[in-house]
C-alpha cells in the first residue's frame, strides 16, 4: 500500500460525454505526461511548470495527435494524492478514453484500485481516515441532508472533535503513565479531580455521538415507509400523488397490486424511500397470496408504517379499522404509524365530523386531488430529528465509527468504576489505552491493511 508507482484512472464516469477527466498519480506522474504531451503555447515541459497551472495542447500516438485536451498540473505535495497528479481533461469519447489510457498504461503506469488515489492521500496525512470515508459519503449523497453531513465530516469536523477528546485523554495517560516511574516515591501527577471532570465531559461527547447515529443512519440510507392496508383503498394512488408520477398501476379492482413497489422522495432533505404493498385479504389467489406475503416482509423492513383505510366504505364500521390499527399497534409497538383515512373528498360534513371523532389521530386525505399529501409529508418529517442536522452538528452516519465509539464509552465508563473504586494508576491505565486505541480506529492513527482495503474496495476507480 505505500509502494510510489504511477497509477491511473478515469475519474469520471464511464461512456460517451462532452469531456472525460483521466488522472494519473505518482512520482513520475509529471514527467510520464511530459513523453506525450504537446503545449500549443509553451516549449517548457510540464515538469517546468508551476504547481495549480493548467495548459492547452494535444496528446501524441506515435507522433500523431491524438486528441487535443487541458492538462492540469498538481506537485507534490499540494495535491489531493500527496503526490505529482496530472489530470487530463479530453473530448468524452470512449474511443479517446481508452487510447489515452492504454498509451500511459504502455509506458509505466498501472490501472488504479478502488479509491486508491484516496488512499494514498490518507497514507500521505492529506486526510485522515473518517475524512477520506467522507469523501465516499459525498459521493453517493443524493439528497441535501447527505450531503450536508458528508461536507461537514469531509471538513474534518467530526475528526477534530475526536482527536481533541483523544489528545486530552493521551495528556492525562501520559501522566499516569509517568506516575508509574515513581510508584516508590507515590508521587501524583495527574490530578484525579481535573482528570475525573475529563472523564465525565468524554463520557458526555460520546453519548451524543452515539445517539446521533440513529439521525446520522437515516440521513444515509433514507427511512425506509411501508403503505399498508386492504384492497383498493388507494395505496398505489397515494405512492403516485407523493412521487408526481403514475408509478404504479392503479384501477378499481381489487388486488391490482400483487407485488412490492418501491420509489424514493426528498422531503426537507432527508430521504424516504415508499413501499407500496399489496392488499392485505383473504384470497385465494395464489400470485396474490405472494404478494400479500411480502407485504408483512415489507412492514417488518421499514421503520415507518402508512396505514391506509378507504374513508367512504369505513365510516359506516369504523370498528373494523379502530381494530386493524390496534393489530398493527399491537405487532409493530416500535415503529411509528401514522393513519390515513382516504377518499374524504366523497364524504359529505356529517360522516367527516364522525370519522374525526372516533380517530382523531387519523390524517383525512384525498389522493386523487392531493388534499392532505402535504400534511402527511409534514407528519414524515416530523419523525425525523432534524435539530441536529439545523444547528450544523456532528452527525455520525457510519458504523464503523459508531461501533468504535461504543466500544470507546465502555471503556471510557471502566476508567470511571476504576477511579470510583480508587483502583491504582496501572489498572486505569489499561482501560485508558483501549479507548485511544478505539478513538484511534476512528481517525486511522491505528489502521490495519485489511481494514484500508476494506474501506477503499468500497470506492470508485477514479477516486
């Protein structure tokens, strides 16, 4: 992992586009470039050439030009890699793509790893480790809430409250550690008083982070919503009303959907991914019976369960519905469930007054006008808590992290028996070291090589 040979990639996405950029890192990533690259103003070589700078000219083929393109020109070690990078930006097609590439591939350079180029920025201390995770965090965001979180971490704001709680601990370490040199003399170098206020604030720290991974997990991976209830009560219109488009198939028989539909939605920035299900019935339908199966599958998968009842066939027995919901309430006690009663447009004041009175919690909406999809959106969001994410926090949203920050708070909490229970420097010692060594994990001070290519196996070539 730490050898200096000249990789190559394309960093952009693969296929035909108005450009493509091909980066290429390594000692000798300048003076490779240099062989093949003609400028249209200068006769300096790009080895010549100040760091940042950027030159027009054309790759060369056997003395033949092969595209004309921008080079971009980075020198170690003011570069993403910590390395000499050039960056070749050239016309998109897949033909030009790969003649370039295969031309340096020729002349010395090697097709980098998965996040390789990351990689050797983390093993050059441009990034630590959560920064450079970040960095694929921000890739894959795709709402703004991801996003957010994945610049603040990117930024280091996550690792800098890590490494100011680690660095704190490793002074009063150091000190009990230093202790242990004069255990005849029983002298008391850290003060237990100033050191039991450090723990009690780490301890602090840590719950915090570890609570906000329950916010943090569902920023990255979206909440995932099941939409349940029987036949032709108007789930499939309701997916269509929130999504804006006739995802699926909705008609006025029942049982129309006999399989899972899924669809994601940003609200506020955070993303929601819908479940549509098939109605839930006795059948004898053996495609449907299927599908009624993977509707029970789906509300045990989500985190939030839409349970929909058709308004103007239930207002006469609302007792049936008051009964499925307690089902539900009774079988799913964790997870949120958030009622609807559908089709109110077809209820006339009186039926609307008694549909309120027996379930008030119930939210009255119309899916085929869309009155009320804004108040269910709303009802969504407010599951969610976004303070956090408002008042620009840390958010931890990998679980890497949050199974290193538990284990960091045991032992974090076993320094705290210890010095309730007076235990003498060389035991708190111990429980000392293993929570740096998990505060460590966190920001790559301690790494293995299985777990760097686990991490960056998960990247993109090209970054």
């Amino acid at each position: 992992m730490t050898n200096n040979d000249t990789i190559i990639a394309l960093a952009t996405p693969s296929g035909a586009g108005a450009i493509a950029v091909i980066r290429i890192s390594g000692d000798n990533a300048i003076t490779m470039c240099d062989a093949h690259f003609k400028s249209v103003k200068s006769q300096k070589s790009l080895s010549n050439q100040r760091t940042h700078t950027i030159h027009l000219g054309h790759i060369l083929k056997d003395g033949k030009e092969l595209d004309e393109v921008l080079v971009s020109v980075f020198k170690d070690p003011n570069s993403y890699t910590g390395e000499n990078v050039v960056e070749i930006s050239c016309h998109g097609s897949p033909y030009i793509q790969q003649e370039i590439i295969q031309l340096f591939l020729r002349h010395g350079c090697r097709i980098a790893n998965p996040g390789e180029f990351t990689l050797r920025a983390f093993l050059n201390g441009k990034l630590d480790l959560s920064q450079a995770e970040a960095v694929a965090d921000l890739i894959a965001s795709d709402n703004e809430a991801s996003h957010q979180v994945a610049i603040q971490q990117m930024r280091g704001g996550f690792s800098n409250e890590i490494k100011a709680l680690r660095d704190e601990l490793m002074n009063f370490a150091s000190l009990i550690e230093l202790e242990l040199d004069f255990a005849e003399e029983d002298v008391e170098f850290a003060n237990r008083d100033q050191f039991k206020d450090l723990i009690e604030r780490i301890t602090k720290v840590l719950k915090h982070l570890i609570d906000s991974f329950a916010v943090g997990n569902v920023i990255k991976n979206g909440i995932p919503v099941a939409i349940v209830g029987e036949p032709n009560v108007g789930k499939s219109t309701l997916l269509n009303a929130l999504l804006n488009e006739e995802k699926a198939i909705v008609s006025d028989i029942a049982g129309t959907t006999r399989d899972a539909i899924e669809d994601e939605l940003t609200i506020g920035g955070i993303g929601f991914r819908f479940i549509d299900t098939a109605g839930i019935r006795d059948t004898q339908d053996v495609v449907e019976s299927i599908g009624i199966k993977k509707t029970f599958e789906k509300i045990e998968q989500s985190q939030v369960v839409i349970y929909l009842f058709d308004a103007e066939t239930s207002v006469s027995n609302l007792g049936i519905v008051l009964v499925e919901i307690e089902k539900i309430k009774n079988k799913h006690p964790q997870k949120p469930l958030i009622i609807i009663a559908n089709k109110i447009d077809k209820l006339d004041d009186i039926q609307l007054a008694e549909l309120t009175n027996n379930i008030p919690q119930a939210i009255l909406l119309s899916a085929k006008t869309g009155f009320g999809v804004e108040q269910l959106t709303d009802k969504l969001l407010s599951l969610i808590n976004t303070g956090a994410l408002r008042n620009n926090e840390t958010i931890v949203t990998n679980s890497r992290h949050y199974d290193a920050l538990l284990k960091a708070l045991e032992e974090i909490q076993k320094v705290q028996q210890g010095m309730d229970a007076n235990l003498s420097g060389d035991l708190l010692a111990i429980d000392i070291r293993q929570a740096l060594y998990h505060f460590g994990e966190i920001t790559g001070e301690i790494t293995s090589d299985d777990l760097l290519g686990n991490i960056f196996a998960n990247f993109c070539i090209g970054k």
